[in-house]
C-alpha cells in the first residue's frame, strides 16, 4: 500500500462500535469497584480474599498483553474482539450467578481474559481505518470511552446494585455484551476496502521471541512501561476495588456520598484526559513534565489525606485527593507516546502490550498489598494506603534512569527521518 486510509464517516460508524466494546469491557472491569463491601459479605471473605478478585483480574489482563498482540495481527480485529466479548460477557454471568467464593474467582479470571483483548484491538482498529497523524486521536477516544465505562459503574451500577439487588444488577451488565457481540458480528470490518494489510509474517517461537527482544531493547519501550507503572495504579486501585470501602470505612461517609467521591474521579479523568491530549499534541516536550508532575501530585495528597490529624479528612481535601486521582488515568497515555517512536509499525503492537503491562503489574501489587496490611493490621487504611509510595518510588527511580537515553534516541530518529523526507531521490 503507499496512501494510508482516509477515514470518513464509515470509519467513524466502524470505530465507534470498537470503542463502544471497550466502554462495555470497562463496565464489566471496574464493576466490582461499587460492589467490594456486598462481595465481601455475599461470599463470607475479609480484605485479602476480597483484593484476590482484583488481582486475579489485572493479572490475567497483562498476561494476555502481549499473546494478544500477536493475535490481532494472525486472526484480525474482528475476531478477536468477537472472542473477548463472549469471554467477558460469561465472566460477568458466572459472576452474577455465582454463590460460592471459587466460581466467583473463576468468573473474575475469565472477565480478566476477554477484557484483555478490547483495548489493543481497538488501538489497531484505529490504525487500519485512520491515518497515521490520527493516532493520538485514537488513543484519547479508546481512553475517554472507557472512562465513560467507568462512569456508568459508579453511577448507575451502585444505584441498581441496592434497588434490583446483586444477580439482576450484574446479569443486566452481562446482557451490554451481548448487544455489542451483534454489533461486532453485523457491521464491524477490520479495514476499508482496498486497503488490506501486507501478510504478517509468523514464524513461531523465534519470530514471537524477536519481537519481544527487540521491543524491550528500545529505552522508550521501557520508559514508557515505567511511566505506565508509575502514573495508572493509584486511581486504578482507588475506582477499581479500594475506594469506596476506604470512603465508607475509615472516612464515614454514606454509599451515596462514596459514590459521588468515585464520580468525581471519573469526571476529573475525562477532563485531564481532554486537557493532557491538547497539550502533548501542541508541545510535544510536556508529556515527562506532565508526568512527574502527576506522580508528585498524587504522592503529596495522599501524604496530606494519611497525615491528618483528625480520624475524618475534611470533605474538600477528600474530594481534592479524588480530583488528583482522575489525572492519573490520562497520565499513563503518555507511556504509549514513549513507546511509538522507539518502535516500527510492525512492532507497536508488542510494545503496547509491554507498555500495558507497566500498570496493571503496579495494580496488581498494590491491591495485594493494600488487602494484606488491612488484614494484618485491622483494617488500618493509613498504613495500608502508604504502600502507594513504596511503588512510586520505585517506578520514578525507573523514569529517571531511563528517560536521558530515550530522549536521545528518540531526537535523533525524528532528525533522520526529517533528513530522509527532504532528500528524496529524483524520479528516473
């Protein structure tokens, strides 16, 4: 192929249905997040069990990074987004069903499996149906759809679970996959029309071995992997399991009033994921000021909540805490912004899925390590809630390790390429 392709309104209608799958994957994600004090009393289990669903979840997600890579590029968009869709609808049945505490981790790892393969499916979605200078516009829209995912679990799902109670509340959430398991199958098309993608070439182990190896030599990848790690797993934490029980528990507030605070942090989400999009876009400089700036930003308020004298934070500092959380979402797109350059088209795909892993493995660490200092400690959130600095400490010295040769790999690829556009050879 040597044009890319157009776009349009078909590409639109096309992309729109990928995006509307990944807004339902983030449902089916996060709706544990209203449900953690109901799971624990629905399956008899305290604060270690209960982050196990959590952790069970994130940790077949990044497993299946990089395996999914690889099968969007052998099977296509379509059909792997057809497999995620049927494995998180029955995740979210099983779970819904479920009354014993084994079916409902079996459930959350079979959720965990097809959400997998929503969000690197839809970034190459994009790629095939839009143009190359569209990517950024592709990541923000995959991103903002599924904040609204994460919208509608904390305002919708926390209000059904208490009036419909929890087997209806969760059966009505598994009946949004199979609406978009018809719209997936209908009208959704891996590319346009006369522009079909070159034959990947697969040569098994060796060719998958390559790929990984050559995607995590690259500074970028790596550095993009850390900013991931560092930036996404506060607030991940925070909306994904932790957060409503740390606001009712330890910060007295009503269900309701918790729920709000969870609100608040998927609205902040939206609006910094907007806010960042427009300023990497403008000044491509900003994305490491941007962020650092979150990582010191979020560790500072959490020093401020944990730190405070009184047994209850004042509601305006809780709620400045919950704004500071929704920028960390849009600060880890800044790892893929990383990991682009350092990488040809041919091999973005393997390092999205490394990149991807970098916060979900920081997730899933502190939800184990937030639910063992609960158990250990009776339920002392100040000390459970500190193991965040722990983590960030360790990916911060990671970025600063990392980010000098990045930079100058990066500065001196975009000066060749720069070369390469203006010296073109003439015609015979």
């Amino acid at each position: 192929m040597t044009t890319e392709p157009p776009g349009g309104r078909q590409a639109v209608a096309v992309w729109s249905i990928g995006t509307l799958v990944y807004m339902v994957a983030v449902v089916h994600r996060t709706s544990l997040g209203v449900a953690g004090i109901d799971a624990a009393a629905r399956f008899h289990i305290g604060a270690s069990a209960l982050s196990t669903f959590s952790i069970l979840q994130v940790l077949v997600y990044a497993g299946m990074q990089i395996p999914v890579g690889l099968m969007v590029d052998r099977l296509g968009t379509k059909r792997v987004l057809t497999i995620g869709i049927v494995l998180f609808t029955l995740g979210q049945l099983g779970f819904a069903l479920s009354h014993s505490y084994g079916m409902a981790l079996a459930s959350r790892a079979v959720l965990g499996c097809g959400d997998a393969m929503t969000f690197v499916s839809v970034l190459r979605l994009g790629s095939r149906w839009f143009p190359a200078r569209r990517g950024p516009m592709i990541a923000q829209g995959a991103a903002l759809f599924g904040v609204a995912g994460n919208l509608m679990s904390t305002v919708l799902l926390a209000r059904l679970l208490h009036s419909a109670g929890w087997a209806p509340t969760f059966v009505g959430t598994a009946l949004g996959g199979a609406l978009v398991l018809v719209l997936v199958l209908l009208f959704m098309k891996d590319h346009p029309e006369g522009f079909e993608p070159a034959p990947a070439e697969h040569h098994g182990r060796a060719y998958v071995k390559r790929q990984i190896a050559a995607s995590w030599r690259e500074p970028g990848t790596r550095l993009g992997m850390w900013v991931h790690f560092t930036t996404q797993f506060s607030g991940m934490v925070f909306l994904l399991l932790w957060g409503l029980p740390y606001l009712v528990e330890a910060q007295g507030m009503s269900r309701e009033a918790a729920g709000t605070m969870l609100t608040l942090v998927v609205i902040a989400n939206m609006v910094f994921g907007m806010l960042f999009g427009q300023v990497i876009g403008r000044h491509h400089g900003a994305r490491m000021p941007l962020a650092l700036g979150v990582i010191a930003a979020t560790a500072a308020m959490w020093a401020v909540v944990l730190a405070w004298p009184s047994p209850h934070a004042p509601l305006w500092l809780l709620a400045l805490l919950c704004v500071v959380l929704g920028s960390c979402g849009p600060a880890s797109m800044i790892g893929f912004d990383f990991a682009r350059p350092a990488n040809p088209p041919e091999r973005f795909g393997t390092a999205t899925g490394i990149v991807n892993i970098g916060g979900f493995t920081a997730s899933m660490a502190a939800l184990l390590a937030i639910g063992v200092l609960l158990d250990a400690t009776g339920d002392n959130y100040r000390i459970a809630w500190s193991s965040v600095f722990v983590l960030q400490a360790i990916g911060v010295s990671q970025i600063l390790r990392l980010r000098g040769r990045a930079a100058r790999l990066e500065r001196q690829r975009v000066a060749v390429s720069r070369v390469e556009s203006v010296h073109v050879p003439a015609k015979a």
